[in-house]
C-alpha cells in the first residue's frame, strides 16, 4: 500500500478526544523503545511523521496519525520504562486500557516486541490483556537488522513458541533500519481495514 499524504491528526488522552470519523484504527502497542514511531514512518516512507526519541517514554499519549483518510495508525505509550514514576506509569496504562476497552473502531492491534530478546514479564502481561480484548492481533518482532540475516526466521519461530505456542497468531520480522519485511505487514493490514 502506497500511502500518499499521511498526516498527525491529535495526541488524546481521554475517549472524547479520539477521532469520531469512524475510520478502522490500527493499533501499535509495545514497550517503551520497541520502535513504534519508526514503525510508522517506516511503512509510510516518512522519516519524521511520527516523533522518535533516543530517550524511552516520552510518549505518554495516544497519537493517532491519519492514513490518507483510509485508517489511522494509533501510537499507544509504551509501556515498562523504569524512570517513569510509578503515579505515570498508573496513568499511562489507564489510557491504554480505556482505550483498548472504549474505541470502537480498532481493526486491527499490531504487539511489537524486540527480535533479540525473550518477551519480558511486561510483554507477556500486555500479550495476555491483547488476547482478552479478542479483537484481531498481529506480532511484529522489531529490530532484526540487529541480528544475523541467517538468525532472522528461526529467531521469529523462537519468539512465537514462547509467547504464543498454540501459532495462533502470525509473528513478522520487522526492520526499520533497513526498511524490510513491509510486504507481509502491510497484506495483513489491508485485510482488516476493507
């Protein structure tokens, strides 16, 4: 998918505030410097639409940024960074959770995780709660240019039978770095989004 004119549309913290266009929502969800916003920028071939930062959890929002008026990617905080005050960190996972509970527009929930470590107690936590919202879910294992081209799927495969033994999920490598490994993303996108 070729996405032309993706723009920001608002950073929201409270359900009045998340766009009422009844657009499908594609939902990223992952810990604090997983690369979310590369992710964006990544499939859309923009390299600053959405705000990266060397210094994890500075998003303490939920930034929804406008796919040509087809979807909306939503960038929620990330979750599990450690100098953030417990009294944030409370806050920060009240917004992800009203929002996975009250939009109802998600389409589609894509869970980044880091392609060179086990999933932490953190993820695993945050892979339980996805799985009891039922709404559709994809995995995408970030950062694999940080690994060996040759360790790539058996570490995808490695990943997937620790956090999701029954297969029931797809599992894609992803590179930012690189920008590989869009294809297969953006074909699961487009089915949830028609």
């Amino acid at each position: 998918m070729i996405i032309k004119n993706p723009e920001f549309r608002i950073s929201a913290v409270n359900p009045k505030q998340y766009p009422d266009d009844g657009l499908p929502q594609i939902v990223l969800v992952g810990k604090s410097n997983v690369g979310k916003s590369s992710f964006i920028n990544t499939m859309v071939n923009r390299k600053k639409l959405a705000r990266t930062s060397s210094e994890p959890g500075k998003t303490r929002q939920i930034n929804f940024y406008n796919m040509d008026n087809k979807f909306y990617f939503v960038d929620l905080p990330g979750y599990g960074y450690s100098k953030m005050s417990k009294s944030e960190q409370v806050k920060v996972g009240s917004f992800i959770e009203e929002y996975l509970a009250k939009s109802t527009n998600i389409a589609l929930i894509v869970f980044l995780i880091d392609i060179r470590h086990s999933p932490t107690e953190n993820d695993k936590l945050m892979y339980r709660y996805i799985i009891d919202t039922n709404k559709p879910c994809i995995v995408v294992a970030n950062k694999a240019d940080k690994i060996a081209v040759t360790k790539v799927d058996s570490q995808v495969r490695n990943l997937q039978d620790e956090l999701n033994p029954l297969h029931d999920l797809k599992f894609y490598p992803f590179s930012s770095e690189r920008k590989i490994y869009t294809e297969g993303i953006w074909e699961e996108i487009e089915n949830f989004i028609k």
